[in-house]
C-alpha cells in the first residue's frame, strides 16, 4: 500500500480481526516487505477501540470489592490486515469479494499479522506476546476499501465470516474427556505433545526454521515418551514409523540452523510433524481408557 493517499480509483483487500487483548505491538501502521528493497507486501494497522480509562489501570493498592464484582473493562484490539497489491475500481474489487474464498485470505492474514507480533515478542524481549489464532477473534472481516479508510479501518464492502467452532460435537466431547483425565490425574500431558503444538503454531505463522527446529525435539521426545505405551494397539509401529523419520527430521533442523528452508524441505516439516501429531493423538487415546 502507497504511503501517498491512493487515487479513488484503486482498492485495497483487507482481513479484519477483533480481539480481546492488546497483542503486542503498539498502535500504528506497520509496513512490511519481505525482504530489504523489495515492494511492500502489507500493511498492517492496529488500533485500540474501547481502552479501560487508565486510572483504573494506575491503582497501585489493593482495595475490597462487592460481594458480585462487575466485569472488569476490557479492551479491543482491531488489527487490519492489507494487501498491498491494488485493484483496479470497484468492479474488479467486487467480483474479487464475491469470489474469494474468505476463510484462505483470513488464514492467509492472520499468518501476516502473527509476523508482526513475532517481531514485537523479538523486539521487546515479551515471550507472553502470544500469536493469535482465528477461534480468539470476537470478528473477522474480509473485505476492500480505498486508501485511507482502509487504514482506518472501515471499508467499501467487506463480509463477516461466521465464528470458528468446535468443530464436530463428538471432537469437543473428547476434548473435555482429555481434559477432565488431565486435571484428575489420569492422563499426563506429554512434553513431545505440547512442542508439537509450538511446531505446528510456528509452522502456520510461516515461521518454517522455528518450525523445523522445534520439530526435530518434539520428535524425540515423543519417541521417548511413547515407549511406555509400545505394547497396547498399533503403538509399536507408530513408534518404529516415527524413528524412521529421524534422519528427515534432523535434516531440515541442521538447514533451518544453515538458514532459510526450500519449499520441499517446508513440506517435509509439514509431513513429519503431521506423523508425530498422529502418534500423539493416538496415545492420548489410549490414556483415559
């Protein structure tokens, strides 16, 4: 997106989130390339709506409350996500929204967007500035504008996706059996589990080295922590697929350490800790039984 005023006749496509916590980053407009001397490819914006009025952040006592406390005041962050490749008039702007497929271009956004709370965790030395997710967002919009009401958040035309699930009521069923097994003590939460998890939110942020890295860990721990469970259904050979995988694993880990991955390594990360999920999936399975 220029930093001049955009003439009327060009648009911007956007992805808006809603959420309900300040992510990080401080109000402004965050322009990002993606490398040094090369065309913008984004812009995104942040702003605060609905700030608690700072002197209810600045008591420094504690004081009694009322025996039913109100709602603390919260805030809402409103990120905007632009493309900053303009279309050509609002024709072509409209039959691009009536054709795009909304859920793609917010997944594509939100991967945008978590690199600028990623620089802001780097920059700042903040590891609780945490990545942001779709299911999180009080709203998402998809849509375009022009110039300067893009970057102000409003728009020409935009839709609303609908709020991101549960999903099936049987899988949330059994995520509340997991976690009910794991706050009563009858189930563990396996370290290769939860590393898995931070490969798989690095991965989606297109943080592949980070990704890779983590994966090669989670790998082996997994491996390790898996072996209890060697004898009971088709964990032996889950086992034996996942040391199998070693070697790729360590593979893409040493380039990440090289530096960048190619689109063949990105996929082989993806693959592998695809299996690793599988076989953790199919333990906590058996865990609860």
């Amino acid at each position: 997106m220029p930093t001049a005023p955009a003439p009327a006749t060009r648009a911007f496509r956007f992805a808006q989130f809603e959420l309900p916590w300040a992510i990080g980053p401080a109000d402004g407009r965050y322009l990002l390339r993606p490398h040094a001397g090369e065309a913008p490819s984004h812009v995104v914006v942040i702003a605060t709506l609905g700030a608690p009025q700072r002197r209810l952040l600045r008591r420094r006592r504690a004081r009694r409350v009322d025996p039913d406390p109100p709602p603390a005041p919260v805030l809402v962050t409103r990120a905007t996500v632009i493309d900053a490749a303009a279309l050509d008039g609002e024709r072509e702007a409209a039959r691009w929204l009536d054709g795009v497929d909304a859920d793609r271009f917010a997944a594509d956004a939100l991967a945008v967007l978590n690199r600028v709370v990623g620089a802001h965790r780097i920059a700042a030395a903040e590891p609780g500035a945490r990545d942001v997710t779709r299911a999180q967002a009080l709203a998402v919009r998809v849509g375009y504008g022009y110039g300067e009401e893009v970057a102000d958040g409003r728009h020409r035309a935009a839709v609303e996706l609908p709020p991101a699930g549960p999903g099936r009521r049987s899988a949330a069923l059994r995520a509340q059996e997991r976690l009910a097994a794991l706050l009563g003590g009858r189930d563990v939460a396996p370290a290769g589990e939860e590393l898995a998890q931070r490969a798989r939110v690095d991965l989606a942020a297109g943080r592949w080295r980070l990704a890779a890295l983590g994966l090669a860990v989670a790998l082996d721990a997994a491996v390790a922590e898996l072996v209890p469970w060697q004898d009971r259904g088709d964990m032996a050979a889950r086992i034996e697929e996942l040391r199998g995988l070693r070697p790729q694993a360590r593979a893409a880990a040493d380039r990440a350490l090289q530096g960048g991955l190619d689109d063949d390594e990105a996929a082989t990360v993806d693959r592998v800790l695809g299996r690793v999920e599988a076989a953790m999936r199919a333990r906590a399975a058996l865990g609860h039984d």
